[in-house]
C-alpha cells in the first residue's frame, strides 16, 4: 500500500477554520478510500504564510508515496512557491493529494488543474454579485 503524509493547518487558511481533529478524520477517510496508508499528520506552525513544515515534508518524501493536504487552498499563496513545489514533486515522482476536494496530482496537467483552481479561488472575491 503506497504510503502518504498528511499535513495539517494550525491557522485558518483562505478565510476558514477548521479544526485539527477534524482535518485529520477528512484526510483519513479520503485515505481509506483511496487505498492510501495514511502516517500521521504534520501540523503546519501557526505564524501567517509560514510553509517550513510542508517543506520539511517535501525533503523526506524518499519513503513516501507523497503527500496529503487537508485543502489545496493550504498550498502558498504565492504562485512561484506553489510551482516550485510542483516541481519537486515532479522530479521525484510523487503525488500530491487534497482531501477535501478529493483532488489528486502526480503530472504536469494535473497540476495545472490545480493552478486553475487556485485562480478561479482568487478571482472569485472580485466578481460582481446579483442579488434575486
């Protein structure tokens, strides 16, 4: 069974909270039904924009089948990061997975779906509201 690290969020992620315990249960049954062996989760620190613990992660991928996120939204802010992560990944041939969205990334187009919806998540704010 191909091995996976989960990864966690102590602070709220794109304007939501959820707690820990509950981020683990999501990516444990995500896991189960994806045949996926599911290692403890790493937490990520509190401080905003911090990504240390999702780069540690990365550096011990070696074991790993890869990596499990509670969100893809848990992801860096900043493009160039998020690429640079892809890249990683890439090179390693690992896969990425998002618990909540039920998503899951190990190529270049699956990773530019991913791209998409982060676009598609900020642009969102800025788009016109109709009231009925």
């Amino acid at each position: 069974m191909n091995k996976v690290r989960g990864y966690i969020f102590s602070r709220p992620f794109m304007g939501e909270r959820v707690p820990q315990h509950v981020q683990n249960l999501v990516i444990r049954d995500y896991c189960e039904r994806n045949q996926l062996q599911f290692l403890l989760s790493a937490t990520e620190y509190a401080m905003p924009n911090c990504h240390l613990i999702f780069e540690q992660i990365l550096s011990e991928l070696s074991d790993l089948h890869g990596l499990v996120a509670y969100s893809l939204f848990q992801l860096p802010e900043s493009e160039g990061r998020r690429e640079h992560i892809y890249q990683r990944l890439l090179q390693q041939n690992k896969s990425l997975h998002f618990a909540v969205e039920g998503l899951s990334a190990n190529t270049e187009h699956g990773f530019q779906r991913i791209e998409t919806l982060w676009r598609i998540r900020q642009t969102l704010p800025h788009c016109a509201t109709f009231d009925a």
